[in-house]
C-alpha cells in the first residue's frame, strides 16, 4: 500500500550516505526530481480514498521534507570535509597577480616633500572639510570675496548667513591647513602641507573639481624675502635640473603682502622659447608671498615679533612640467595603460 510504500522510502533515506557531491546529486535527482519516487507518490496521491487523503498526505510531506533536509546534511558534510583535506595541488600555476605603480601625483608629491625635508620643514596635513573660518576668515578673505561664492567653491551647510565663518566647506586651498598650524603652534613654525582641494569647476583638459596643492609655511623671528626665494631657488633646481632659472613676478593674494608668482626657465626649450613656453623661455610654477601681519595676527602670533613667508604650488602642474601630462583628467580616469608610463620612476 502506499503508505508502506512510504514508510520503506523513510527508512531509506534516513540511511542515506554519499563519498562525493555527485552522489548527492544522483539522490536528489532518484527523490526530488520531477520524475524522481517523490513525485511518483503525489501522482498516486489523487487515487487515495478520501477518508485516507490527510493522513497519506502527511506523511507523503513529512517524506519530502526529511529528504530535502538529509540532502543538504550531506552536502554540508562533504564541504566540511572538502576544507580540512590537505590535498594543496603545487603544480597548479599562480593567480596572475599584477603589480602596481605609484600614481604620478604621488610620485611628484613625494619628491617635493623630500626636497623641502632636507631644507627642515615637517609635515602637516589638516582637514579637506573644514569651516569658512579656517578657510577664508583666518586668511584675510574679505567677507564678499568670491571664493565664498557657491559658483567657486562647494559649500557643505552654508546655511548660516549671520555669521558666515560657521558654514562648512570643502576646502580650495590647503592654505587652511596653515591656519590650522599657526592658531595650534608657536613660532618658529616650517611646516610644509600637502592634500587634496575641491573647487566648483567644469571639468576639462585644463581644470577639474579636485586638485592637489603642497603649501609650504615659515614663521620666526627676523625671516624675509630673500629667505623665500633663495628656498623656492633651491627647490626649483633641486626639481627640475641645476641650471633651472627663476623669476618673481609681482602678485596679489589676500594672506600674503607683498605677494609674487615664480616662473621658471622653460624646461623644454631651456629658455630659448618654445611652443610649450608660449616663446616666453619662463613657465609658472607656484605663488608665494610674505605673510600678511593679519593672518598672524588672527593666528594668535605677534606681527611685530614674528615674520614669515609662504608659498603653494599644484602637484598636477609640476607634474605636467616634469613630464609633459597634457590632459589634467588622466590623472583620475584610472586607465592602467596611462599609469605603467610611470613604472620606471623612483
Ligand atoms: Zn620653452
């Protein structure tokens, strides 16, 4: 009868073993399959009298649901003992793995901070998010200037309008790291900060919204003018080869007075002029400046003891310089055929 029947397959099943995931397989496909013993039964289901339906269909349940759990016991046991066997197959050959590069901006990053390290400056790094104080009103930005302005900078929670130095920011410059230092530090201060600045622009072969900036900052007693170029004079050199000639060029920039750009001698054409230096034999690397007395005051240092200069340059323009990267956006698209150029760099 068909509930002996049952019964019979019961017992088969609760004695069901298996030396591999194949026999599994065959017993899954003898009892669960749609032609397999269980499904046989649920066709002789329907001839049941009726007064026996609910038994017979108990236990027909009852049969499937203790299949499926033996079945996956099984399979359980044998990937339990798949993973302590100590069959390690040494002839196997190795998954490729591929090593990488240092990213050029990293490359160049870190030769500048090497540069400036032997000169005795140490490392800094602040916040990229940060508040409009320590961005803007530390750094002597007029409370209209247009950096402040949402076309310019990406703004965070500018929701506080009563006062302005509350809303948070990412930062433009690294130049808040600076602020940071000197309301933290007492002079002397040679701190060089390098990290990465978001700025509202369209996307191009020549600008992106994020860049990478190394600030450098030196506050003591008695420092001028002549201290900072004959730095920027070394780091040109030091950067770019011994015969590298630099300019100042008078500028404006609210934290420093008197403010300059540096160019350099072009280094493709050696200053003769080329396509490259637009003829003018001088590309711009960086601007600098004396700090300007507000900043230190704001800073909690004393202009009339203190003086100090600081200059910031873009790692993505001297690393344009150094090797003639044309199209800014390389520099974040992650194609590996671009980033191997660089494999032979130290
Ligand atoms: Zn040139």
């Amino acid at each position: 009868m068909l509930l002996e029947k049952i019964d019979n397959l019961l017992k088969e099943v609760n004695q069901l073993s298996a030396k591999n995931t194949e026999e599994v397989e065959q017993f899954r496909l003898r009892f669960l399959s749609r032609k397999g013993e269980i499904a046989a039964l649920m066709s002789e289901f329907r001839n049941v009298a009726a007064n026996q339906k609910k038994e017979v269909g108990i236990r027909i349940n009852e049969l499937k649901r203790r299949t499926q759990e033996k079945i996956n016991a099984l399979k359980e046991q044998l990937e339990v003992k798949d993973a302590q066997s100590n069959d390690i197959d040494l002839t196997r050959t190795a998954y490729p793995i591929e090593l990488g590069t240092r990213h050029p901006l990293t490359l160049v990053k870190n030769e500048i901070i090497d540069i400036f390290a032997r000169m005795g400056f140490t490392l800094f790094q602040g916040p990229e998010i940060d508040d409009d104080k320590h961005v803007f009103t530390m750094l002597n930005f007029a409370a209209d200037h247009p950096a402040r302005d949402m076309q310019d900078t990406f703004f965070i929670d500018r929701s506080n309008s009563v006062d302005v130095t509350k809303n948070v920011l990412l930062r433009s410059h690294t130049s808040n790291d600076e602020a940071h230092y000197m309301s933290t530090h007492k002079p002397p201060i040679r701190v060089l900060c390098p990290g990465r600045v978001y700025r509202n622009e369209a996307i191009s072969a020549r600008a992106h919204c994020f860049f990478h900036q190394v600030e450098g900052l030196y506050i003591d007693k008695g420092v001028s003018f002549t201290d900072l170029k004959q730095v920027l004079l070394t780091f040109a050199r030091e950067m770019f080869g011994v015969n590298t000639k630099i300019r100042l060029r008078p500028s404006y920039f609210p934290f420093t007075e008197p403010s300059a750009e540096m160019d350099i001698s072009c280094n493709i054409c050696g200053g003769k002029g080329c396509g490259f230096c637009k003829h003018t034999g001088w590309v711009e690397i960086l601007g600098c400046g004396m700090v300007d007395p507000h900043d230190l005051e704001a800073c909690g240092i004393d202009p009339l003891i203190y003086t100090g200069y600081a200059f910031g340059m873009g790692v993505e323009r001297i690393t344009n310089l150094k090797y003639r990267v044309s199209d800014l956006r390389l520099f974040s698209e992650n194609d590996t055929r671009f980033l191997r150029e660089f494999e032979g760099v130290q």
